[in-house]
C-alpha cells in the first residue's frame, strides 16, 4: 500500500488516517466471512473516476462556451452553478463515507464477537449477547439512514443541471437542433457524473493526499522524530488457542505471551491485507473470529477508538 510505508518507520497522522475512511476502496470477500475494507488498497476504479471529472469539465465547457455562449445565453449564472456544482457533488460525501465505514467496521465487530469465549467470564455472557446485537442493529440502522440522506443531498446536482438547461432555452427556445441535444447531454451526463465520481475524487486526490504530503514533509523534516511508526501490543481478549504467525509484508505478528495470553505485536497500521494473512494462519474457525474481530479493534484504535 503506497500510502503507507511501515517499512520506512512512517506512519501517517491521525488526521490522514481518518480521511482513509472516506476513500474508495477494493472490496474483496475473505475467506469464511466478509471483512469490510478499512486499511486497504484503494479501488483501481479511482483512475475512472478521475477520468469522469475531466470529462465533466470538456463536456460543460463546451456546452457553454462552444454552443450557449455562441447563441447568445447569458452565461455567468451557468458557469456559477459548474462552480458550485463540485461543492454539491462533494457535500454528499463530506463525513458521510467515512462514518459509514466505520459503521460497517464496528456492526463487523458487535457481529461476531459473540461467537467466542473471552478470557474473562464474569461478565453476563447473554448481557454481552445482547448489547452487541443492539450496537449492530444501531449500526444497520444508521448506515441505511446516512445512505438515504446521501442520495437526498445529490438532488442538488439533478436541481443544478435543471437550471442550467432552464437558462439556455430561455435564450434558445428550439428543442429539436444539434445544440439543444448538446446542452441537454452535456449537462445532463455532467451531473451524473457528479453523482458517481467526484465526491470520491476530491476525497483521495484533494484531502487525503494533500494532508498525506503534508505528514511525509513533517517526517522528513524531523528526521522521523514526528509521525514515525509507533510498537504496540494488544490483547486478543478470547480463550481460542491462536497460531503464532508474522505477516510477510511488515513487522505485524501474533504473539503468546509466558501466562499463555495472545496478543498482536504491530508496528505502524495493520493493514486489511496483513491482518487477512494472520487469520488464514490460524486452524479453527473461532480462531480465526477471534484474530478478525481484535484486528479490526486494533486497526480502529489507530482511528480514535471502537464503540463496543
């Protein structure tokens, strides 16, 4: 993963690691259940995304300047809305992927951590049943509810490109010419393409790899002193008998300790990958829950903490 390099003893800011939530990514089924993305990969998908705002800007531009600009259309009220029309496409992204991701992260986590013992049984076992079925009911709840609101604020983009179309014909009131289907395609195929790229545009090649840069600047510039990977260790709280395994990409492992306790020795972010490879080392299947379930706890503490 380019983003980050453990390797290099960088770790990226909290800051950056938060707006990775909000990033497209590859989403590929893991073995024996379905691990939602979180440190992984973003999805080869972004390239055509990136290609879809170039093509909004040929395709506005020239409905405006090579056709309603020729007719005559007063056009600074069209070219506000293109403006604007990249705020309206982003706002339905602003916080909301981020915080559906982490909802589908923590729903994962409520999920399956009933499924295995933990090493202290003096809690209610049916109380922990219980709280957790409630969190992944909360989750489901909220990711649907955040989702809908998503597809709300993109009515904008349909109002927006409206108005510019409005606008024309004001001017140009003949419907059946080259230049109306022009306008109305342009337009039309500009919000579209709003819609489906870029929110997740300006969400990896603005924000997150501008606020990256800014990291690696820092760290070069104190000689790692500031955003250097930092070693942790982590309980893996279940009574499963784990297989102590290191990932081969970077320094993250399962280790045992002398009272016979698992935990993940890490340095720097697990990724989706690494952690993908330490469950498929392990023999059983709780086992495995048990390794999923930590690892995501463990990757979300990077983000500020889990809420289950």
């Amino acid at each position: 993963m380019a983003e980050y390099n453990n390797n290099l003893g960088f770790e990226a800011s909290q800051k950056s690691r938060k707006l990775w939530r909000s990033i497209i990514k590859e989403h590929t089924p893991f073995g024996e259940f379905d691990l939602p993305p979180l440190f992984k990969k973003v999805a080869p998908s972004i390239t055509f995304f990136l290609f879809g705002v170039f093509l909004i800007l040929i395709l506005e531009g020239y409905a405006t300047f090579g056709v309603a600009l020729n007719e005559g259309v007063t056009i600074w009220i069209i070219l506000i809305l293109i403006i604007v029309d990249f705020a309206f496409a982003y706002f339905p992204h602003w916080k909301i992927d981020a915080a559906v991701n982490q909802c589908r992260n923590e729903k994962f986590i409520a999920d399956k951590i009933v499924e295995f013992k933990p090493l202290d049984d003096t809690e209610d076992f049916e109380a922990l049943r219980r709280r957790a079925n409630a969190h992944s009911s909360n989750m489901e709840a909220e990711i649907k509810r955040m989702k809908k609101n998503q597809k709300a604020l993109y009515s904008f983009l349909i109002i927006s490109a409206a108005v510019k179309l409005y606008f024309f014909f004001q001017t140009y009131p003949f419907f059946d010419t080259y230049q109306a289907y022009v306008v109305i395609i342009a337009y039309v195929l500009g919000a579209v393409l709003h819609i489906l790229c870029t929110g997740h545009v300006i969400n990896y090649y603005v924000r997150f790899r501008r606020s990256l840069a800014t990291d690696k600047s820092t760290f070069n510039r104190t000689r790692g002193g500031t955003n250097a990977s930092i070693h942790d260790e982590s309980l893996i709280n279940s009574k499963e008998k784990l297989t102590t395994v290191a990932s081969s990409a970077h320094n993250q492992k399962i280790i045992v300790k002398a009272d016979g306790t698992f935990y993940f020795d890490s340095t720097g972010i697990l990724f989706d990958e690494e952690l993908n490879e330490l469950i498929s080392k392990q023999s059983t299947y709780l086992a495995r829950i048990s390794v999923a379930v930590y690892g995501k706890k463990l990757q979300m503490q990077k983000l500020g903490g889990v809420q289950i």
